[in-house]
C-alpha cells in the first residue's frame, strides 16, 4: 500500500517548561494534549539532531495512555522534517532497552521513546518522552540544551498533512499499527516515507538469547526446588515476559502476574519496590505464603528497572549490582572475558566499589541517570552499570534492563546450583550473605518525600548547603569536619560535580553529599523526573564489615544516620511531612 501526503509549516508560539529531566520530559496527559505542546518540542528535537534528512529513527513506548496518538503526531511531524522511515514498535509499544536495542542493531539515527517509566498512568497521570542517540542511549546533556533553547524560540513546526487545504487528517491514518510491516508514502516533492511496523520483541530477545545460556536456565527452571515468580505490573514487560520465561524457560503461565499491559498500570504504581510491588513481595513471604517462590522479581512500566527478591529476602539494587558484577565472569557468558570497569550513579551504595578493588577494575561514580554512562559503555571503560533507583545494565544496550538483570540473577542461581542435588537449591538470600561475609555489607536506604511544594524543595537544599558551607567554613585543617554532636567526622560535605573522563563534559549540582570517616554517607537531591511539585530523595548508606552485626535490618543500622539527616535539614519542619511517602 502506498499514499501521498503534503508538507505544511504550522505557526506555533514557545511553551514555558520544556526542559528535560534525568530521563526525558514528563508531565501530565492534559499538559501533552495541550495544543502544539507534544509538536513543538518534537520539532524542537529534529530541529537539533544532524544528519536528520533520509534518516531511519525508531519509535514505541511503554503501552500508557495516549501511546498510539502520540505515535500517530510523531510519525507526521517525522515525515515533514525529511526522515525517510520510522520503525514503530508493533501497536506503538516497545520497552525501552528494546528500543535501545534496535537502535544499535539496525544502527539508526536514534529513537524517541513515550513513557514516564515508573510514574502512574491514564488520562489523569503522567506521559513522557526522552530521544535516544545513535549509540542507543539516552542523549547527552549537549543535545537536551540545544533542545531547550529551540523550545524557547520556535515559531512553526512541520506536519504532513493530506493536502493544503486539509491540516487536521493523518496522511498515514491507514497504516495499522498492530499489523507488521512497511507502507511506503510519497510526499507532494518526491521524497519518500516509510512507516515500518516492527516486532516488538523480536531483535531484543534475540539479543539476550546470546548472552546468557539458555539451557542451563531451563535446567534451573525444571528442578523441583526452583520456582520463580515475575510481576510484570501491568507496564510494557508483560508480553515480553511470557516469551523468555514461559516460552523459552519453560515456566507455568501462572509465574507472570500482571502481565497484560495496562493504559493505566490497572491505576497502580508501575515502581518496582517494596511499596508498590506489595502483593509479590507479600508472595515471596514465607510466612505470609508457605508455598512462596525460591525467585521473585518485578519491573517497571518501561522494563528497564527490576527488582530482585529471594523467598523472604529483599536484594538491593546496590547490591545486585555488586554480585553481578563479582559473579559475572563465571556465571554469565556474555561476560567470559571478565569486566574492566563497572560505575555506579553517586548515591548508590559503594558495595560494587568492593568488588572492583578486589578485582583490580576501575570503578566509575557518575551523577544519577542512565545518560551519564553512555561514553563510559562506548569506550569500553565500564561493563556492568547500576543504580541505587532498580536499575541495572551493561553494554549490551545503552538502557538500563529490567529483564537482563533478572536473567542475571536466574544464571547466578544456575552457576552457584550446577553442582547441588535437586532439593538443596543454594538460596539468593545465602547467596548474598557470603558475598556480604567476603566484601562488607553496604546498608542502604533511600526515603522519597513525593510531590512536596516546589518552594519547601529548594529550601530544603537550601538549608543543606547553608549546613556544608558553615562546616567547611569552621573546618581546622585537619581533613575531617564535624557535623552536630554527630560522633563520626565527616570527610566530604560538597555538591557532587562530574567531569565525564571521556569528553571532558562537567554536570554540576548533582546532589548535596555528606561522606563520613566510616565510609557512611548521607546524600540529598531533588528529583529530575517529577511531573509536578518537587520530589526529596534523601540517601544513607553505612558500611559493615563485621559479620556479626551484617544481619541486622536495615532501617535499625541507618537510624542513626537517618535522625541526622532530618535533624540538619529542618526536613519536617520544611516540608509540613512527619514520614516520608516512600522508602526504598
Ligand atoms: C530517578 C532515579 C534515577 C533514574 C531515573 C530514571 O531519577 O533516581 O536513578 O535514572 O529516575 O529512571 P530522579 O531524578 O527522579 O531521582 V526511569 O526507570 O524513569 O527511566
Ligand atoms: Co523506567
């Protein structure tokens, strides 16, 4: 099938606050229908790219509210600015380390994913978009700039239309989304355009299908003393789920929950947590469900976050990171060549910093956001990346991947089992205990404060700056400061600056840090990725490397740290909120 359609140059004005976050643009569903506001900053980012013109982009998103008319926008305002095909996702969906893997795969100019991951969706929540570069990755702070500062002067963008005369029809309305395939269109000047239904699953599951041993994560599958349960929460893993677990690994349908993708994540939280992936951490229980599974794991609306559970037993994200990247060489053939460097997002704990020392490899620590990493994957400086936020990755995509890291875990399992009887399973939880025995324990624990006023945020770190400049200020020389009556002195008391080793490129403001003699640290920052109001992350971590005090709960071994924090940061009193709305 094929179709003409015409270019038009449609007037439009700069909207207020087009600025991308740590990973892309969000806000609510009425903001994004907003006249023009989807249009203008989509003209804004084709007007920024090189080497726009005959171009191949792919395009797809987390399945949320508004998924497909946001695809229908794009592809026409694609076509108008001279990209010759757009590869979409079948039914406009695609996770987003999918994304990142056709990107590379079929090596694009780049891809625009619709998604604003873990935050809720439906009419009344939230969308979003962030555009990834050639490499696969989220685009550097370079090209969100130029971005910006094109949304502040824009006065037209190009749609295609049916003719002139007809601004309002989709020249390519009779493209079906759900079926597979090209349909070529000829524009009213000769060039032509391709809407490529793609796949939605097929390059990516290919691509883990390399880096892992398939068989021997059937074999782990078929013992009688695995089982294995993954809440899909009703975001974009869902179907890709069904294809890796069940059909190639041969688990029972029932071991993906939630695993119909929902517009509105069935109106729940699609964070992968212990707050809003209750009812699986619940199933994991042993007390609360006999029969709970030996593996449980979830991912968000986007898949690129994961959460990682034996039964009973919660894994940090900071230290999945850290076994996977102690394990990885042994356990995972993707990475038989061992690793040269793994880095971490500042406030994730420093447990992965452990394995690096003892395995002689370089240790990065960039600002938070997956875009950060991107230079330090291509330059092959860095193999295994992750952050304290449920995210883990490596340089297979320039995303990081929820199903990866639980395939990760599934092949540290099968190694650490290849050798016990049917009926003995070596457990996550003793998995990561020894691991503690040999590196220390990073207690780690972060607190949300969601959706305060935007003013108490930035008095908040105001104040924690004024406490940092009055501690350097009064510091003696000596190299350790002191905080409060706090017994431990503090080392560090700065806001965290990165120079990116690659090209040189400086982030500032990256969150105010408190690092102590104990290797405890305190951190503070606003969220990048908010929709509206302003969210506090507040960060403790303590280091413990006594193995008789290893055990103890988290919340007790950062209380004291915890009372600190809120103690020098006035955070109550700031924000009018006695508990904090999520701790992770
Ligand atoms: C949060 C996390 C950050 C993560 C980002 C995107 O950002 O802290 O680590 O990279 O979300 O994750 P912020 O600025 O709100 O703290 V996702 O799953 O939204 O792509
Ligand atoms: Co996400």
């Amino acid at each position: 099938m094929a179709g003409s359609f015409t270019v038009v140059d449609v007037k439009t004005a700069p909207i207020d606050g087009q600025k991308t976050g740590t990973s892309g643009l969000r806000k609510k569903v009425a903001e994004f229908k907003k006249p023009n506001y989807l249009a203008n900053w989509v003209q804004s980012l084709f007007s920024s790219i090189d080497g726009l013109k005959g171009s191949s982009i792919a395009l797809g998103g987390d399945g949320r509210y508004w998924n497909k008319d946001a695809v229908r926008i794009i592809c026409r305002i694609a076509a108008a600015n001279g990209v010759s095909k757009v590869l979409v996702g079948q039914n406009g969906i695609l996770c987003t380390p999918a994304l990142s893997a056709i990107v590379r795969r079929r090596e694009l100019l780049g891809g625009i994913i619709l998604t604003a991951s873990h935050n809720p969706g439906g009419p009344n929540a939230d969308f979003g978009i962030k555009y990834n570069v050639s490499n696969g990755g989220p685009a550097p702070e370079s090209v969100t700039d130029k971005i910006l500062s094109n949304t502040k002067t824009i006065s037209t963008y190009g749609m295609a239309c049916v003719d002139g005369d007809n601004t309002e029809a989709d020249p390519f309305g009779s493209v079906d989304l759900a079926a597979v395939g090209a349909t070529k269109f000829t524009s009213a000047d000769g060039a032509a355009f391709t809407i490529d239904v793609v796949d939605s699953a097929a390059d990516y599951v290919e691509l883990l299908q390399s880096m892992f041993d398939f068989a021997a994560l059937k074999a782990l599958f078929a013992r009688s003393d695995f089982s294995f349960l993954f809440d899909a929460m009703s975001g974009v893993t869902g179907p890709y789920a069904q294809r890796i677990f069940v059909e190639l690994l041969g688990g029972p349908a029932e071991c993906v929950m939630r695993g119909e993708p929902l517009e509105d994540f069935g109106g729940a939280h699609p964070d992968p947590n212990l707050t809003y992936a209750a009812d699986l951490v619940a199933s994991l229980d042993p007390k609360k469900s006999p029969d709970a599974p030996a593996m449980g794991a979830a991912s968000d609306g986007d898949g690129d976050r994961n959460m990682i559970l034996g039964r009973g037993f919660f894994v940090t994200p900071s230290d999945s990171l850290a076994v996977i990247a102690a394990k990885a060489k042994a356990a995972i053939p993707f990475f038989k060549d061992g690793l040269t460097g793994v880095a971490r997002s500042m406030p994730t704990a420093s447990a992965v910093d452990h394995v690096a020392t003892k395995l002689g490899i370089s240790c990065f620590e960039t600002p938070t956001g997956w875009k950060f990493f991107g230079n330090l994957l291509d330059a092959g400086k860095a193999q295994i990346c992750g952050e304290e936020s449920f995210g883990t990755g490596a340089f297979h995509v320039r995303e990081k991947d929820g199903i990866f890291a639980v395939l990760c875990w599934l092949a540290v399992l099968a190694h650490e089992n290849a050798g016990t009887k049917d009926g003995d399973l070596i457990s996550i939880e003793s998995i990561v205990t020894d691991h503690w025995k040999v590196y220390g324990r990073n207690f780690f624990s972060r607190y949300d404060y969601e959706e305060v006023d935007s003013e108490a945020g930035a008095k908040l770190m105001a104040t924690v700056t004024k406490v940092q400049e009055d501690m350097v200020a009064a510091a003696d020389g000596s190299g350790s400061m002191t905080l409060g009556d706090f017994p431990v002195k503090v080392t560090t008391a700065d806001n965290f600056s990165y120079t990116d080793p690659i090209d040189g490129s400086v982030a500032k403001g990256q969150g105010l840090r408190f690092v102590f003699e104990d290797h405890s640290r305190l951190v503070f920052r606003l969220s990048g990725t908010g929709s509206s109001g302003a969210t506090i992350r507040l960060y403790a971590e303590q280091y413990e490397t006594d193995e008789a005090k290893q055990g103890v709960d988290a919340q007790v071994a950062l209380k004291p740290l915890i009372d600190l924090a809120l103690k020098i940061s006035n955070l109550t009193e700031i924000t009018g909120r006695s508990s904090p709305t999520v701790i992770t």
